[in-house]
C-alpha cells in the first residue's frame, strides 16, 4: 500500500511540473534515477547518521535542494539550445539597449514559458526599438509566451499560446501620485487578474459574459478585486503601444477588451479583435499573435 502511494504521489508531482513547466516532470523522473543510482546524499556512514539528513524532513529537503539544481542546470543550459533546433528561443531576462523588453516576472522564465519563434522574438525586437527611439525610457513588458517544445502543447490556463507565435505584453501603467509612467513595471507580480475596469457608459462584456454563464471569464479579477491600486493605466503610452503593435506587418491580430479598444480610441482598427467568452478577459494584459 506504501509503495502505491508513493506511486501515486510520484505521478502527481509529474504531472503537476509538466502542467507548470513542461520539462519539470522529466526532470523529477531523471532525478529519481539518479539519486537512486548515486545515493547521491547518503554516501557515507557519518552524512547518514547526522541528525537533520537521518530525519524525514532533512532528506526531503536534501532531495529538494538536488532537484531544483538539476532542474537549474535543465533549465538554462540543456532546453535553450534545443529549443532553438525545435524553432524557439528564449526571451531574454532582462531588458538591454539591442532588446529594451523584460519579463514581468522571472519565474515566467524559470517555468520556461517564454519561448517564441525567431520571428515572433524580431517582431517583439522591432516593435521596442521603435518604441525607444521616442521615449529612451520605453520598455516592453512581456507576460506569459510559450513552452520551448511541441506545436499543439497547451500553456494553461491559456486557450492558445503553444505553437510559439502568441505572446502577453502589460499595459503600460502610471504612478497615482506622480501621474508619471512607470515603465518596466507591471501592476503585479504575475501581471494578471488587476483589470481596467469599463467606466460609466461603456460596454461591460465581462458582465454581458457572466450573464451567458461564462462565469470563468472573471474569475482572476474578482480574487485581486480588493487589492489596493497604486498604478492604473497610462493610456497615451499604452495607445502608442497598440499602435505600434498593430503597424507591424507581421501582427496578425490581437486581442482587447472592447471597452479598452474604445476608450483608447481604436474601434476602426481590424487588427484588435474581441477573443470571446470562453476565454478570459483582456483590459489586464495585450494578447498579440503573428
């Protein structure tokens, strides 16, 4: 019955750092293999009998710390350069003059989930340059973009983003107090869920969905509904943003909630589409794809 469990808590784990990272249930497979073969933290009588690594707790935690090295090593030495043979590279992590764009979290990097295509990282590349050549200070901020292998393999909670051609950038936001842009920051630690709220008089589609019983659709904004805001969106820069965006010859679409698409002034512009119900809602990040 133990070793079932045990099974059973292996299979879990895999699972659950596959959802997450795409690699991570490999590398907990490949080292179980290699902690069994090595021994690797239990190679010699005075190690064993310590009193923290002869207790349940310490060998877990032992077993954790080798993890999460190897992971490491997985990580950033093994998967970029087969990603690139795959047809996928890494956006960078962090923002340099060549390629002014950040993550807005690195976990987002350390989960790998910010592989695009070469076209999908030149297209991100033209569109910042172009960006700071008017504001030195411009700085895109990416979100969630893809798994480094497998057309077709999903990045949840997304809908679309597994073929390496869809990416999530953050608004650009403004300090309450100053009233001055803050770029290179999201408005979070994950950069969702903190929505721009439709106003008096424009179209709620979050509420038109909820009505059709699509109750998913805000789901992440009603749990950072009673966070306190010290930013809100910038909407010159954040417009300039999409313009630039949706100038560039090889954007196909993106996706914006209508409320957002029309304060800022961009109903004509085909480009921005509305992604339906089935998704989740966009007045926190910028969907685009190429």
């Amino acid at each position: 019955m133990r070793k079932i469990i045990k099974i059973l808590l292996h299979t879990l784990v895999v699972l659950l750092l596959t959802i997450l990272t795409q690699v991570g249930g490999v590398v907990w497979l490949l080292y179980l293999v290699i902690a069994n073969r090595t021994k690797i933290f239990f190679m010699g009588k005075k190690i064993a009998q310590h009193p923290f690594v002869g207790s349940g707790l310490g060998r877990f935690a032992l077993h954790l710390l080798g993890f999460f090295a190897l992971y490491a090593v997985v990580t950033f030495l093994i998967v970029p350069p087969l990603a690139k043979y795959g047809g996928r590279v890494p956006l960078a992590l962090s923002a340099t003059e060549d390629f002014p764009v950040k993550p807005n979290n690195r976990l987002f990097c350390l989960a790998n989930r910010h592989y695009v295509t070469p076209k999908m990282y030149a297209t991100l590349q033209d569109i910042a340059i172009n960006l700071k050549t008017t504001n030195p200070d411009f700085q895109i901020v990416y979100l969630d973009a893809n798994f480094p292998f497998f057309d077709g393999f999903p990045l949840l909670p997304h809908l679309s983003h597994d073929n390496g051609r869809k990416l999530d950038i953050a608004f650009i936001y403004k300090d309450l107090k100053t009233n001055k842009a803050t770029f290179g920051k999201s408005i979070s630690n994950l950069g969702y869920g903190i929505c721009e709220l439709p106003q008096k008089g424009e179209y709620n589609q979050a509420a038109a969905c909820a009505k059709q019983g699509f109750w998913m659709y805000g789901f992440l904004q009603k749990i950072n509904s009673r966070k306190k805001r010290k930013t809100t969106i910038h909407e010159p820069h954040t417009k300039q943003l999409i313009r630039k965006i949706i100038r560039h010859k090889d954007v196909k679409k993106i996706f914006l909630e209508p409320h957002l698409k029309t304060r800022l002034g961009l109903q004509n512009e085909s480009k921005i589409r509305f992604h339906g119900c089935h998704a989740v809602r966009h007045d926190d990040h910028i969907h685009i794809e190429i």
